[in-house]
C-alpha cells in the first residue's frame, strides 16, 4: 500500500500521514489516518491535519511508495 501525507494549512496545521487504502478509476479516493486508523477521503484526511476547505485535496496529499 502506498503512503500518504499531507500538511494543513491552518493555525494547528501538522504534517500527517496515512495509507491509500482503495482508488476507484473514476471512483472514491479512501485514505487510512495512521494516528487514529479511521478510513477518510482526501477532503478529511486534509481537514484533520488541520486544513480547511480546499477546491481539490488530492492537489495536497503526497502520494509515495511505502
């Protein structure tokens, strides 16, 4: 499984990371959080490290091998 990251951009922003757990051609984008295990979509994931509302959160997470 790949490994993500991300950094909010807010006032608690922290550099989080995950795992890209499922990707659907043309689908949904599902992200495991390693900090909590919660399954989340880009938008979340973004959202709890400390991000706010973003037009497109996939543009701010990291993708790498693991």
């Amino acid at each position: 499984m790949p490994g993500v990251s991300t950094l909010g951009d807010g006032p608690n922003g922290k550099n989080t990371e995950g795992f890209l757990y499922a990707y659907k051609r043309g689908g949904e984008v599902k992200i495991v959080c390693i900090c909590h295990g919660h399954f989340l979509t880009p938008a979340q994931f973004f959202k709890h490290a400390g991000g706010g509302d973003v037009e497109n959160p996939l543009r701010l997470i990291t993708v790498g091998p693991n």
